[in-house]
C-alpha cells in the first residue's frame, strides 16, 4: 500500500455548506503541487448535512475520508481519532470553516519534510475577529509563551503540519488541542517553529467557541505544563513541598519546646501561656499534617504513574473510505492520558 505524502485532518461540526467548496480548493492545490494526499474529516456530532456531504464527496473522490462520532466529544478528541487514523508523512491540521487557507499546505509540507520541523503552526497575523476575541488571545498566548518557553504567537492557529512521527506519539484530549506545540515539546519534539497564514472571514455559519474557552485554555496550560513537567515523577512535586511543609513545622515544635523548657528550667522566665494556647503551636500543627498529607500523595500518584495509560473511549457510529486497518480500530477505544 503506498502511503500519501499529506494527511489533512479537519475537525468539523455543523459545516455542510464549507465542506464542498474546501473538497475543491484542497484537490486544485494538491494537483497543482503534484501532492499525494488524503483528507480525513472528523464529523464531531454535526446535526446538519455534514455526513451527507462527506460520503457524497467520497464517493467521487477516495481521498476525501471520514470518521463520525455519534455525538459531540470536541476539537480534541476528533484531532486524536484524526491522527490515528492518519496515514501521509506530513500531517496537517486546519478548520473546516474556510478560515483557513489551504494554498498554506505546499509550504507548511516542505518545512516538515525538507526543513525537518517536528512541528509548524500557522500565526495569524492579520485576524478578522472582533476585539472580544484577538485581545484575550493575545494574553493568553503570551502567559503560554512565558511558562512553556515556546516563541510563538498563536498557539490556537488551527492550520498546523506535523512530522508523522509526532502525531504518533502524542496523546491530545479533553481541551488542550489549544496546547499541541507544548504537549509535543515536553514529549521531546523540540523543532518547533510558525509561519505567517492568511486568515479568511468565516462565509458560512458561526463560530462554535464561545468566551468561556479562554478560563477553560488558561486552567489547561495550567494543568499541561503540570503533567507534562510531573506526569512520571510526581514525587518529585509533592516530595519537596511534603518535605519543606514538614520541616517548617517541626522547626516551630521544636521552638515551642525549648521556650518552654528555657523558661522552666534556664531562664527563669515565666510562662505566659501554654503551648497549645499559642497561635504558633496550631501553624506548626498543619504545616507537619500538610506535609504528611503531600508525602502521602506523592507515594499514591507515583503508584498510578507506573500503571498503564487509561483509556477514554470516543464512540465511532460509522466510516467511509478507511480501511478498517488504521493503527487501531476506531469502532472501540482511543487511547488518552
């Protein structure tokens, strides 16, 4: 079986009326750039015709491939599905809403494959969104900047390429799509760089994201950067925080036994209160009983840290134009950290 040299993965929900002209644009620019390519699109619970029109299309061209899930699980389960059963040397990710351009994929192609980029995500740089969506991104893209040390500025971009390699070997679930470029470097895929893409006006419906997406991508980058630093030694983590705990409170026992005995039997001094009246002798408690507790935790995660990887199951009701052999069955289980 010879394999494609692209592999365009494009989530879509609700998209019936792009999908056909997007069909087109991508074949115009893959014949023009002598290109072997497959589209895979992930219908993610569309209530429109969007399956209608991928099969439809299937029909008329075998390179245009589709995975539906019964219902909504999100962007980044269906990128996940969309990965696995992706089979070009280079993978590519856009939007399904004709935001994206697909005249970027030759060049994003010759940056993973001549370049040897692990990853190139698109920036765009000229945005047409309002003002309540470019300005909490630009925010939130320099926070990512900052903790995840990756130079880019938009993390978001939906038109990305990647070596084969890194799609493998990457696990992409509950919201952090947002978070791919970090994901992929802390999994040790450290060539990482942007391209300038054009960002087109959405022509048909409306955009699915709402304003809560950004609480949501700052407590995800919270938690990425967590698991990803911590994930295979949590003990690492809650160890030296169980143990600095621990110590300040035994540090301050310590204390309030001495004044006590200095005053008894040294000094002289009376006692004013006794220790367990003191407001020091309750900081110390918790500070020995907090550190305990991170001890404790740190043994327990470090015990499901050796365990193996848990599996989140992502219902497949149905395919068309894959092979049932695409690295796994995608009629069962994905597996997800």
């Amino acid at each position: 079986m010879k394999f494609p040299e692209i592999s365009i993965v494009i989530p879509a929900k609700n998209e019936a009326d792009s999908i056909p002209e997007l069909c087109q644009w991508i074949s115009r620019v893959m014949i023009a750039h002598e290109l072997s390519y497959e589209v895979i699109f992930i219908d993610d619970g569309s209530t429109d015709d969007t399956w209608m029109q991928i099969t439809a299309i299937n029909e008329s061209n075998p390179s245009v491939k589709g995975i539906r899930f019964n219902r909504n699980f999100g962007k980044s389960a269906a990128l996940q599905t969309g990965f696995r059963a992706a089979n070009g040397k280079v993978v590519v990710t856009m939007d399904a809403d004709l935001q994206d351009s697909p005249d970027e994929i030759p060049a994003l192609y010759r940056m993973i494959a001549q370049d040897e980029y692990h990853l190139v995500s698109g920036w765009k740089k000229k945005r047409h969104d309002p003002l309540t969506k470019t300005i909490p991104s630009r925010f939130f893209n320099y926070i990512t900047r900052k903790i995840s040390g990756i130079k880019l500025h938009d993390f978001n971009c939906g038109i990305k390429a990647y070596q084969a390699v890194v799609v493998k070997n990457i696990t992409v679930y509950g919201e952090m799509h947002r978070y791919i470029p970090v994901i992929a470097k802390w999994a040790g895929f450290s060539k990482i760089t942007e391209k300038v893409v054009e960002h087109r006006e959405r022509k048909y419906g409306y955009t699915k994201f709402g304003i809560e997406r950004f609480i949501n991508g700052f407590l995800d980058l919270l938690s990425i950067t967590f698991v990803s630093r911590f994930r295979k030694k949590p003990m690492h983590f809650f160890g030296t925080w169980g143990t600095l705990s621990f110590l300040l409170g035994f540090v301050l026992t310590i204390k309030l036994f001495w004044d006590k005995i200095d005053a008894l039997y040294f000094s002289g001094t009376p006692i004013k209160r006794d220790i367990v009246s003191q407001p020091i002798f309750y900081l110390a408690l918790v500070a020995v009983v907090i550190g305990v507790q991170l001890f404790v935790t740190g043994f327990l995660a470090e015990m499901f840290a050796m365990q193996s990887l848990t599996k989140r199951e992502y219902l497949v009701i149905d395919k068309v134009g894959l092979e049932e052999k695409v690295g796994i069955d995608l009629t069962h289980q994905i597996t997800s950290a």
